[in-house]
C-alpha cells in the first residue's frame, strides 16, 4: 500500500493505452490491405483489457488479456482490373473504418492523459510527505 | 502515557485511509476501458473507524473496508467508469490527505518543540 503503487497503477494503465494506440496505427496502416499473410484482406485487430494485480497493493491496475480479430465480413469492391479480384471482378478489402478508428485513438488518448494526470496528483502527495521529514 | 495525542492517532489513520483510497481510485481511472470492471470506493467513515479502533493502524488490512458501489449507468460492456468523476474524485483524496498531512505534520512539530532541549 502506499503512494508508489498508485504511480505502479496508473503506469500499467498508460502501458495498456499504448498498445491500444499501437494496435489502432496497425488498423489504420492496413486500411487496404488486401493481401495479408494470413491469407485473405487484413482484419482490424481489438484490444481486450483485463483488471491486473499490481504488486500487493489493493487498486487493480491493468493489462492487455488478448488481442482479438475483428470477424466482420471484408467490403466488397468491383475493380476487375486488380489481379486479386475473384472470377466476378470483386475485390475483397478490409472491413476497417477509419473513422471508427479516429474516435477509439482519441478515446484511447484521453485515457492516457487520465492516468497521466493521477500520476501528477500521487507524484504532488508523495513531495508533501517527504517534506515532513524537513 | 501515550506520546501521540488521541487527535494525531486518527489523523495517522486518516491518512492511512486516504492512501488506500487512492489506490483504489487510481485504479479505477486505469480500468476506465476494462470490460466488466465496476467503480472500487472506500466509506471514509466507517474505514477511518475501523483503523482506529484496531489500535494500531499500521497492521489493520485495508482490504476488508472495501467495497463495490453497485451502479446504475453500467454500458454495454459492462463498465461502469465515469473518468472525469473519478479524477474529481481523486483530486479531492489527495487534497484531503495532503490537508491532513499539514495539520499532522504542524502538531507533531509542536511536539517536538515542545520535547526540545533547550
């Protein structure tokens, strides 16, 4: 218990957005991406956080549990002249809506700066107490 | 005789408290996109009196006053995490605690004055 473990809180917190962010670049890098390794177009990826012990303290803090595939059927396009359209001339691009990814990056910024700011507040506490020893 | 005046004994666990609601608090801001997760919160009241009646406050388990508060306005993942409430809310902890601090922090320099040899 004690000031150090919010700061151990609110870092697992900032990790975790990180990653979130960091999936949402992978997202939107691959909005046309047509041909994945994985066969077939790129599917968007989704962050799925879980509550996690932080040391022994009593706040939970937070981790990446999986990252998961977006199952949503890929857009059809009809462009003929691309070498991977099918037979009928459709060509099968990513179901990644940019603008959905826009909001979740501002989400996920925004929640980044939240926990930035209890970092400040614990950070501010934690001086005063030290100052007691003055 | 005791060296710390019975008001100090329950600013220390005062103090003990709102560093384990921190905690908690702090928590709650990490987990604001954790499917599932529900608002942790500590009854000041009830906590403060729980560590001072165990005497001493320093071995009293923090754990045991916590407590889940059952929302209404839980979303579609289950999340029931207003942010800005809770930075409110956290602010207003570490103003409290740092409050109490000073206050604390004056009366045991009183006591040292007072135990000074001159």
């Amino acid at each position: 218990m004690g000031l150090d473990s919010i700061i151990g809180i609110a870092n697992s917190a900032l990790g975790a957005q990180s990653q979130r962010i960091t999936l949402i670049a992978q997202n939107l890098a691959n909005v046309d991406s047509i041909n994945s390794p994985d066969g077939g177009p790129y599917q968007r990826r989704i962050p799925v956080f879980e509550p996690a012990q932080v040391g022994n303290s009593d706040g939970l803090g937070v981790k990446l549990a999986e990252v998961v595939t977006d199952q949503t059927p890929p857009r059809a396009v009809y462009d003929p002249s691309n070498p991977f359209a099918d037979e009928s001339g459709v060509v099968k691009e990513p179901a990644v809506n940019p603008v959905y990814e826009m909001v979740d990056m501002m989400q996920a910024s925004r929640s980044y700066q939240a926990n930035l700011s209890v970092v400040q507040t614990a950070n501010a506490a934690a001086l005063k107490t030290i100052d007691l020893l003055k | 005789m005791e060296i710390l005046q019975p008001e100090q004994q329950v600013m220390a666990a005062a103090l003990q408290v709102r560093a384990a609601r921190a905690e908690l608090l702090a928590g709650n801001v990490a987990n604001a996109d954790t499917p599932g997760y529900l608002a942790r919160d500590i009854k000041f009241d009830a906590a403060l009196k729980q560590v001072v009646e165990n005497g001493d406050g320093a071995q009293s388990d923090t754990s045991s006053f916590e407590t889940t508060l059952a929302r209404e306005n839980v979303g579609i993942d289950r999340n029931d995490i207003d942010v800005n409430e809770q930075l409110a809310k956290s602010y207003e902890n570490s103003l409290s605690y740092v409050a109490t601090l000073k206050l604390y922090g004056d009366s045991i320099g009183r006591l040292k004055s007072a135990t000074a040899s001159s």
